[in-house]
C-alpha cells in the first residue's frame, strides 16, 4: 500500500467550499465517534503530507495571506509519503466568491466561507530536483510529461508565478492526515503532528524540525463540501462547541519563526 496515495492525487484541477477548525483532542474523539457512524474512511485515509511553500526573500506571499485579503495564491510542493511524484500546484481561496466570474450565494458574502480552488500539475521528484537548480522550466515538465491540454496552461502559470514574484522553496510543512469521504463530496480531515524548518528543505524529516504545536493538544479540521453542511455534522459541531475560524497553517508557522527569529 501506498501511505498518503488517494484517488484525489489525479486530479488536476477542482474547487470547494472549505472551513477550518482549530480543535482539541477531546473535541475530536467526540466528532470522530459520529463521523465513523455517517461516513467511510478514504481509500487510503492515513496520509503523511509534505507540502513545500515557495516565497519571496521578505515572505510576501505569506504576510499577503496573513492579512486575509478577499483574493490570496500560494504556490507549493505538495509531496506524500511512500509516493514518489511531486504535485506543484497554486492554491487560490476567495474568500465570498469562486474563483474569477463565479460567485457564490451572496448571502455567503457575510460569512467565514472560502472557496479553495487548485490548479497543479505532477512530476517526479529527480524533475522536481532539475527545477529547484534553474535546469527545466514546469512548462518544459509538463510538456515531456503531458496528460491533458489544460496541464500546460498550468504549468504556465506556475511558471509566471515564480518568475514575476522571484519565489523560491522557503519553508517545509509536514503533518499526518485522516480523512473521510460521504457519497455527496463531503470530505473531513484531520492533521496532526504538524512540524516545519525553514532551511535544508528536502521532503523527509530532520532533528532540526519544531512543532507548530508542541503539546500536542491541537489539531487542525478542514470541512471541505461541494454545498451545505449535513445537519448531524452541524448539530455535532455545535455540542462540541466547535466553530469555524481563520487558520492557516503557513501563517502561523512563518509567525512563529518570526518569533524565534527576533529571541
């Protein structure tokens, strides 16, 4: 078996209403009690992500994101335990509407809703090493690799991206993951053990590697639905207190190395 390897690796492109909660272990073992009675573990439900952000040298991208504009991007290196390609993807998330011409119900415009929306294209991880050293392009990837028109218009963007900003690797994020699947697309993790460094930013664990949350008492929920909430989620959530809040976890990461930066 392949730790971390889904079906949702080969796609290339989606989007999705999504919400994040900061929760407690107590918390979770509540939820998780009804989440196993209303839904199935994903194929492959344990992951190990490794996900590798591009920046600038001063952290623009980050800081954008920290600020909560309406439209934000990253651009990072999404790896996966035990598998042995690289996703390089753009992440957008609007925060009231889809992505360009969309727009959600405008009701939604007064609430904590994202859309999330991935564009991302795959390569090996030795191809993956050629880009980092300035030796391939993604366009020149995504053409020897190519498996549908729309990946080299991808590959474009991830290129202009990184080319426009000057983006280069800055921090490595990696944590375990649990999710879940219903047939109406509902999806819910878990991450756990999350952990960063900011330099020798290859995917694999180091001694030098901090926890974001070293008592071990958090853990990240990610709701991500293609519509409305199920009701006994909604009423699960609301015994146990738990509601929706900002929270990313590249921001609180670059925070805490600001912190550590300036002791």
């Amino acid at each position: 078996m392949i730790l971390g390897y889904n079906k949702n690796m080969d796609e290339k492109k989606f989007n999705r209403v999504e919400k994040k909660y900061l929760i407690t272990k107590s918390q979770y073992d509540a939820i998780i009690q009804r989440i196993k009675q209303k839904m199935q573990e994903d194929q492959y439900y344990q992951s190990e992500i490794y996900n590798l952000y591009f920046d600038t040298d001063n952290y623009d991208l980050i800081i954008q994101s920290i600020d909560q504009p309406a439209f934000k991007e990253k651009l990072r290196a999404r790896s996966y335990g035990g598998y042995d390609k690289v996703f390089l993807e753009i992440k957008t998330k609007i925060r009231g509407a889809a992505y360009r011409d969309e727009i959600l119900d405008p009701d939604d415009l007064m609430k904590d809703v994202n859309l999330g929306y991935k564009r991302r294209v795959l390569i090996t991880h030795h191809d993956f090493e050629m880009l980092r050293k300035g030796k391939n392009t993604v366009g020149d990837l995504a053409a020897q690799h190519i498996e549908q028109p729309a990946d080299l218009q991808i590959a474009k963007e991830i290129d202009y991206m990184i080319k426009h900003f000057d983006l280069k690797p800055k921090i490595l994020v990696y944590y375990n993951r649990e999710s879940y699947r219903n047939e109406d697309g509902l999806r819910i993790t878990f991450d756990t053990n999350l952990k960063y460094r900011n330099r020798s930013l290859k995917f694999h664990k180091k001694s030098i590697d901090k926890a974001l949350f070293p008592d071990q008492n958090h853990i990240i929920m990610e709701v991500k639905a293609n519509g409305g909430l199920p009701l006994w989620l909604v009423r699960t959530m609301s015994t146990e207190h738990v509601y929706p809040q900002r929270f990313s976890k590249i921001g609180k990461i670059y925070e805490q190395i600001r912190k550590e930066q300036n002791v």
